[in-house]
C-alpha cells in the first residue's frame, strides 16, 4: 500500500465530508451529453461516490472502484451500491464495456512514468469512440503534498502521454477553478477524451 492510500484509509471521513457535497453540474454537463440514455459509465478513483451517486440518480448504470478501503465502504454506504476495492492497474472488466469513464481528480495521484499505462490499460474497458473524462491540477510538478502524491500537468503533457497510448486523443478541454470553498485559487485542467473507432 502507497502512502496515498494510507493517507486517505486515515482520513477518509474527512475527505468524505470535503468532498460529497460539492455541486459538480458544470462538470456533468460536458460529459453525460455525449454519452447513451441510461449509458454504462466507470467511476475510477470514486473517491467519497459522489459521482457515481449522481450518475446512478440519473439512470446510468455505473460500476465504481477507488483504492482506499475506508473510502470504498463510505462510498458504497452512499450509493448504495458495490464499489470495487482496486488500483488503476488492477481494475478487471469486460473488454468494450463503458460508454464513459469518469476519472475525477483521481488519476493526478499516478506519476507521469506510469500515466500512458494507465490510461491504456482503463481504455481497453471503454466502448470504441467511448468517452474519458479526466482531472489534473494545472501546473508541472511531481511532488507530495502533505503525504499524498500528486502529478500536475499541462495540456501539452497531457497530450504527450495521450499519444504514448495510441488509443485516446483529447475531444475538448477547459481549466476551471476548484470548486471546494476557500480554494478558488488552485486551478484544474479538466479534459474530454475519446477512444479511437
């Protein structure tokens, strides 16, 4: 176990209570537009299930996975629906399964050596011309904030690593402010991709 796991199985109720009531619509409504009514999406890195909730209340089908235990049981308790204990690189489904997957603010945690991998290996899981949401902080550190590990990117990073996979190119992208009170200040780069036909 990394020490970002173990920073958020010890924190967990904490980052849940930051975290679950934060009003994501602006976000929703770049994403679930292209994707099917009722459409299967993959919540990777749910975190506290806030998103896998919302998509769930909105008729998608939604499987959720995150690799803090503690934040898994919350989540599921949330949902009210099984959420997978698993990494990134472990995650297992059926080839061609989600019309989206959801990657928020979850995969800023995976260092740059390992993010092309990462990215191909919860593609094979999307439908063919399916979509993949996804968070960065804005910036171009490697670092540990506080015991848990961040990797910030630009767009030109990310379009780098992006191209590594050979499967993904970037449909849309947008910076945004964060969206937690108090930190208006720290900026995102959030980015729509899509799985090559």
């Amino acid at each position: 176990m990394n020490s970002t796991t173990q920073y958020y199985n010890q924190n967990a109720q904490q980052f849940f209570d930051s975290t679950v009531g934060v009003e994501m619509q602006s976000l929703y409504q770049k994403f679930l537009p292209l994707l099917p009514n009722n459409g299967r999406i993959l919540d990777a890195g749910c975190g506290s299930g806030r998103d896998s909730k919302a998509f769930l209340d909105l008729g998608y089908s939604v499987d959720s996975f995150d690799a803090s235990e503690e934040l898994t049981k919350l989540a599921a308790n949330l949902t009210k629906s099984n959420v997978t204990l698993s990494t990134f690189l472990n995650f297992q489904a059926n080839p061609n399964t989600y019309d989206g997957i959801w990657a928020c603010a979850s995969l800023l945690h995976v260092p740059q050596s390992q993010l092309s991998a990462t990215f191909a290996h919860l593609t094979q899981y999307l439908k063919p011309s399916g979509y993949f949401y996804c968070s960065f902080k804005l910036g171009s550190s490697e670092l540990d904030r506080n015991g848990r590990f961040f990797r910030d990117l630009t767009l030109s990073q990310l379009e780098a690593i992006l191209a590594d996979t050979q499967v993904l190119h970037i449909e849309s992208w947008w910076e945004t402010a964060d969206l937690r009170p108090n930190r208006e200040n720290e900026k995102w780069l959030n980015a729509i991709l899509k799985r090559h036909p």
